[in-house]
C-alpha cells in the first residue's frame, strides 16, 4: 500500500486560490467524459485544469495518462503526482 507523507498534501491544499461550482463545468465535462470514456468527476478536473492553464495534480494513473494524451501541447495541463512512500 502506498501512504503519502501528510505534509505533500497539506502543502498541496495551500495551493488552492479559487473554488468553481460544478455548474460551470458540468456540461463540457459531462461531453468530456462520454468522448474519452472517463468519469464525469475526473473530467471536471481535466475541464476546469484547461481553463486555467494549470498543473493537474493527482495519483490516479489513469487521470494522468488521459491528461497526457488528451492536454494541448504546451499547455500547463501535464500529469503531475507526489512522491509517495511505499
């Protein structure tokens, strides 16, 4: 099992400068996640990431492959993670 050291995500918390409501995601993501066959939770991450040309961070691997394949080229939207401890 793999533990992230607490502190990544406490510091990963401190990132956050902004909240967006679902409603001003929903839609584009929900044509998202039918394209790429992904979940319309995740999707909402990709979407809102794009916007705001911003780094996705997470540890679903699968997030981060789509996000790979799927960000424009040169966009700030890459797969990023924490080192995590095993």
């Amino acid at each position: 099992m793999r533990i992230l050291d607490v502190r990544l995500l406490d510091a990963a918390i401190e990132l956050v400068g902004n909240y967006a409501p679902a409603r001003e995601l929903y839609r584009e993501a929900y044509a998202f996640s039918c394209r790429w066959n992904h979940p319309v939770y995740d999707s909402m991450y990709l979407i809102l990431a794009r916007r705001n040309d911003a780094i996705l961070v997470g540890i679903d691997q699968r997030m981060r492959d789509l996000a790979g394949r799927w960000a424009p080229p040169n966009s700030a939207v890459r797969p990023w993670t924490f080192e995590s401890k095993t």
